[in-house]
C-alpha cells in the first residue's frame, strides 16, 4: 500500500510497532495522504467522500510479497490495482486469493462523492478470484438482473472452489459455496453486543475472522460464525479502538 509524506506519523509506527505487521510493503508516496470522509445518513448507510487518490499499485510492488498462505486484495479506493495486474497475480500465484470488492463498485464525482456504478468486466474480477466478498449494496450494483444469490454464483463462479460471502450488516451474513456436489449455503444471524453499533470496518474485520478460521483449519460453519463474531467487536467501538483494549475484548470473547 501507499502511505502519503504527510502521513507517515507516530500513530502508524505505534501500531506497527506493537502488531505483527511488517511495514515492508508501505511505500511512501510524494503527495498528501488519500482520506475519506463518511458522512452518517442512517443506521449503516452513509455517504462517502474521497479524496487525494493513489495511483494504482503494480505488479512489480506486489510480486516480493506472494510468497505467503493467502492473498487479500481489498478495492479501498477502487482502482488500487488494475485488472491486468490482478491476471498477473493469478499467473504466478497459486495460493488463495480474497477479494473484497468495495470500492470497485462505486465511482468518485467530481466533488468527491462516491455512488454505486457497476464495473466494467466484473464477471473478469470474479474469475480471478477464490473467495470473494461484498456487502449488500455492492451485490445490487452487480446483481441488475435481480439475480438470487445462488443464481449469481451459478452465473458468475463457474469454478466449483469459489465462495461468496454476502455480508448483510445488522442481519448477518450469507455464504455460499460449491462442496459434496451441490451447492451450499451458510447463513449466519448477526452476533450482537451491549451499546450502539457502528459499522464502519466491519467488512474488513469480517474477513480478518473468516481467513483466520480458514487458516486455522475451521470448518467453513465456523469461520463464518467467527466472522460474524469478529464484526460484532469491530462494530463495538467507534472509530479505530486501542489495540491492548481490543485484544483483551478478543481474548473474553475466546478468540485468540
């Protein structure tokens, strides 16, 4: 990932310094800092604001760091790699690729507001893909066909090792997957926690939790549970929480 010249402050190496994160792949950037503003419509809708993009990353950057378990590309800003690098990826790396489309559907107006617009060549992001993830919205911008989610897997997920994971906010989530000659289906209630919820990151700590279980040889029933889990303590707090506070929350929770 790009990190602006402005940016790269005591915060961020704090946090590295008390994770198990490299920053090996940050590359800092010659520019400001890109940065978001979300403005709270209602519940979990809102309205989101971009602004300063990053260029998109290449294969060159991408490449020293493929020899790992597992692969997460996450579309933060939408174009933060090309479809053609990710073919590359896919070329070279046989390993599991996770995609969360996230802002490759959407588009940024000219005042920096954000709204939905379906990609072109999604079915080609898909194909490239082993487990991929999107939360409602997103798979409405796709679904223009009103397509089940069992129909759009049928369409789209020719190859039988593809999951989605659909996550649906405040009701869960929906998994569906190809296993035993048929295909299967997982849907999981939201886990629910004292105080307001707050979505913002629970996507991406849904799918910390479901690569986590999958790494540690869970049944995929039960990575999805502790994705849902996971989620659940994200949505918990607002903004980002203190990491020795988080970990503690974890740990009561049994997850470690």
């Amino acid at each position: 990932m790009f990190i602006g010249s402005n940016a790269k402050s005591s915060y961020l190496d704090s946090f590295l310094a008390s994770t198990n994160i490299s920053d090996a792949g940050i590359i800092t950037i010659n520019q400001k800092n890109s940065s978001a503003t979300l403005k709270i419509l209602s519940g979990s809708k809102r309205q989101e604001f971009f602004y300063d993009a990053f260029p998109p990353l290449s294969m060159e950057m991408i490449k020293p760091y493929l020899n790992c378990d597992l692969l997460i590309i996450n579309m933060v800003s939408g174009w933060d790699i090309h479809l053609d690098t990710l073919r590359s990826i896919r070329s070279v790396y046989d390993g599991i690729i996770c995609l969360d489309l996230h802002s490759l559907v959407t588009k940024v107006n000219a005042d920096g507001s954000r709204t939905a617009q379906k990609p072109d060549e999604f079915e080609n992001w898909i194909q490239m893909a082993d487990i991929i993830q999107m939360n409602e919205n997103e798979f409405n911008t796709l679904n223009s066909s009103n397509l089940s989610l069992q129909e759009f897997f049928l369409n789209y997920c020719i190859s039988k090792k593809k999951l989605i994971n659909l996550t649906l906010s405040e009701k869960g989530s929906n998994t569906i997957y190809f296993s035993d000659w048929k295909i299967q289906n997982i849907n999981h209630k939201a886990e629910t926690f004292a105080g307001e919820f707050e979505s913002t990151g629970c996507g991406d700590a849904f799918m910390a939790g479901f690569v986590y279980g999958l790494l540690t040889n869970h049944t995929k029933k039960n990575c999805v549970k502790l994705a849902n889990r996971i989620a659940a303590i994200n949505g918990y707090y607002k903004g980002l929480p203190d990491l020795y506070e988080l970990k503690l929350k974890l740990k009561t929770e049994c997850i470690t």
